[in-house]
C-alpha cells in the first residue's frame, strides 16, 4: 500500500518523462565486443524447414574454420554421436572491435525431430540448444509475428518478445518485419548486440525468419549527389537465410515452406529506393506459381496501405498488389510506420494487410489509416500470434501486456474458397495517442 501511495504520490508531481538512450551501455563501451565465447546465434528456417535449418553466431577471429554440432536430442547429458559441420566464416570490424561470424547449413534431416546443436568459438563451445523441424502439412502450427523492434531493444522490447513466448509457448517460427535496430551514430553494433540480448532463448530455440528495413540500409555519400541506399554489413552476416532470394536483393529476399504455410520475404527499402520493385514482383509471381501449402503470408517492410501521413509506397503496392490477389495470398505483414493497423484489399477481404510495431518508437496514425482501417491503435507495444490449425488460420494482436487487441479468422472452403470472420470477443478498447508530444518535443511521434 505505501508503494503504491508512493508511486500515486510521484505521478502527481506531473514531472515531464525524460526521454531514454537508444542503448543501455553508455557511447563508447565496448560490452558488445566479441569474445572467444560463441554468441548471437540465431536459427533460420532452410527453404524446407522439415529437413533443414541453418544457424549463424559470432566470435573472435578464430584460427580454425568454426564448427557446428548436432545430434538428436535425448535425455541423457551423454549426447552421444554428434555429426560436424564446417561453417563459413566472414570478418567485420566494427566499433566494438574485430569479429567473424559464421553460418553453418544443417540439412538432411526428419520432420519434426528435435535436434539438439551446438557452436564453436575460440577454445570454447555454445550451451547445447533445441531446434526442432517442421512436421507435416496437417500438424497445427503457431506463428510470432513481430513489427519493428528497432529503438530500445534490450530496455523495451525484450518485454515483448518474453511475453509473446509466454502466450505462444508453442510457437516454431518467428517472423520479424524489419527495422530490427535502428543504426548508425557510432553504436550499430552495440545496437545489434542488444537485438540479440533482447531476443534471449527464442533466436537460437525457433526458426527466427527476418525481413530488412529500411534502418537496415544506410546512406552512403549522404548529402551529396552521390548519395545512395547500402544495405548495412551487419544483415548479410547477422542471419543464414535460404539464398533463394530474387537476383536484384538476393541477400534480403527469401521464402521457404513450413509445414502447411509459405511464407514469402521482400525487401520494399530496395524496391522504393533503388528501382527493384517490378523484380521482385516478378519473382514473388515465380514463387508463388505452381503446387504450393494451402496458407501464403508475403512479408515487407513498408506498408502497402501507409498508416502515417506524408507516406508514398506506390510503387510498390502497384506492383506488388496484382500479384498478390491473383495467387490469393492470405496475409501481408509489415510494419514501419510505428503504428498499428488492419485493412482488407480493395479487391475483397484478402489479402488482410497489417502493420505493427514491437518497440517503444510510436509515430501518429494519419487520418487516412483512421478512416480506412479498422482496428488501430497509437502508443502501444504489440507482438501477434498467428495459429494455423487444419482448415482454420487464427490471428491475433496483443498488447506487451498480453492483453487481446485484434483477433480475425479465415477458414478454408473446397477448393481456393476462403471465408473471412471478425473476431470481436474479448478486445480492448482503441488506444490513441494521450500525449500531446514526444518525450523530445515531436508533435508527429507520441514516444521515442
């Protein structure tokens, strides 16, 4: 009770919130630096995520090529024959010093098996972590879907994901729709190692699936007439990704299949700022042709239907929109605009085009999102749980606090048919922005 009168008795000062670094470690430490321990591993889905997955760590430039080992995962601590996997490694110097980091394919494998793998460093070895692969076309399966993380990583956004595995405890895979840190001023490595201590168990545990951002991009030549988009070095070695990608973004496009669902990743920052996008259209038609799962989720950064004012994403949502309706794709996630918001195609209720956002930086909705989506919300931390059970595909939109905010469901017919049904029960009330500006003054952003 007196903490509680305490902490009544603080709010009412009315104090202003003081606005918090981007970072927890102070400019100029060097916490993130690599060590002769393994770390940043991460596991990605292979295009068949029944039979393969890949993984990625960092270390301390090492004086033999870096191994991997895996085994099927029993309950003996004698793990018995493990089998070895050579990675190919590649250096980065960054603020935080020199690193190498290092993919390993590990393929060949059974359909939902449970594996346990482990990753070398120098003189030292991982924890043993768990992966297991994608069962079959009729197993259910639970999907994370988070917006941009971004801003605050390991302060804010840790919150998120911890509680996203706590309502989805069963999830398998992972979808992250870019701006995963936000880049640049001397921390971008600083800024990707809180990513990765944000994220804990759960990047090494499941098929971690990321698209690119725009933050993922830098400027280079900025300010000049040369300047141009270059994807930051961080992303090509940060994730061991399919290498299936469209030929103009080969190293941030990718899809693969898991289970009864394929899902698709674009890159939208080289499709607006360096003139890819009618390729990538191209390419996702190619994927998208032919036998395929029943479920199709296209993931991109930018949003098709903008949520924030002064937006313009038309080139690539005419040239993306037609391929999408034609191939009946179910779900386009994005993120981007610091919002949150849902809308159906102008064509039907599918696709169902949504844009969220895991971390603290929230923009304003424009007055367009208001009146053509339904929900929305502002100054609110969101994580989705996608569950696909047979012939049903469930979604739902949480708060950082579990709470339910949005919820849809889209059952399959005979045939392409596909019924959409709202999901109303149980919802929060609409969240809006209840301050006038940002801890810095912005009146565009309602937090930093």
């Amino acid at each position: 009770m007196l903490l509680a009168a305490l902490w009544v008795a603080a709010g009412a000062v009315g104090a202003a919130p003081a606005a918090e670094p981007n970072t927890q470690v102070p400019v100029g430490s060097r916490h993130y630096a690599a060590t002769a321990m393994p770390d940043r591993i991460v596991a990605s889905p292979a295009q068949d995520a029944a039979t393969g997955f890949a993984v990625s760590w960092r270390s301390v430039p090492l004086d033999a090529a870096a191994v991997l080992e895996v085994t099927l995962a029993g309950d003996s601590p004698d793990m018995g024959q493990v089998r070895r996997i050579t990675a190919r490694s590649q250096a980065l110097q960054t603020e935080n010093g020199a690193a190498q980091f290092h993919h390993a394919d590990v393929g060949g494998l059974q359909p939902d098996t449970l594996y346990a793998y482990r990753v070398q460093g120098q003189g030292s070895w991982s924890a043993w972590n768990h992966f297991r692969t994608a069962g079959t076309a009729d197993q259910s399966l639970t999907v994370l879907y988070f917006g941009d993380t971004q801003n605050k990583n390991l302060s804010h956004v840790s919150r998120v994901i911890r509680q996203g595995w706590q309502t989805a405890p069963d999830a398998r895979l992972a979808v992250f729709a870019g701006d995963l840190v936000s880049g640049g001023d001397g921390q971008d490595d600083s800024e990707w190692g809180e990513w990765f201590a944000a994220g804990g168990w759960l990047l090494p545990g499941m098929a971690v699936a990321p698209a690119a951002g725009n933050h993922e991009y830098f400027e280079e030549f900025e300010d000049t007439p040369q300047e141009r988009r270059v994807l930051g070095r961080h992303w090509p070695v940060s994730f061991a990704l399919p290498g299936n990608g469209a030929g103009v973004a080969r190293s941030t496009t990718y899809w693969f299949d898991y289970q009864d669902l394929r899902v698709v990743v674009l890159d939208g920052t080289s499709a607006l700022d360096l003139g890819t996008a009618a390729q990538q259209a191209q390419w996702l038609d190619g994927v998208l042709t032919g036998e395929r799962p029943h479920w199709t989720i296209v993931v991109v950064h930018q949003p098709l239907y903008p949520l924030r004012a002064e937006r313009d994403n038309t080139v690539l949502a005419e040239q993306l929109r037609p391929v999408l309706r034609r191939h009946r794709v179910d779900l386009v996630l994005q993120g981007h605009d610091h919002t949150y918001g849902r809308r159906a195609d102008e064509a039907g209720d599918l696709p169902q085009y949504i844009s969220s956002v895991a971390g603290p930086k929230q923009y304003r909705l424009s007055e367009q999102a208001r009146a053509t989506m339904r929900p929305v919300a502002e100054d609110t931390q969101l994580f989705q749980v996608l569950r696909i059970e047979g012939r049903t595909l469930r979604y739902e939109a949480r708060t950082a606090t579990g709470r339910l905010y949005d919820a849809f469901e889209i059952r399959r017919g005979r045939g392409e048919a596909r019924r959409f049904t709202e999901v109303t029960k149980g919802r929060i009330a609409q969240r809006d922005c209840p301050r006038p500006h940002s801890p810095k003054g912005r009146d565009d952003r309602c937090w930093e």
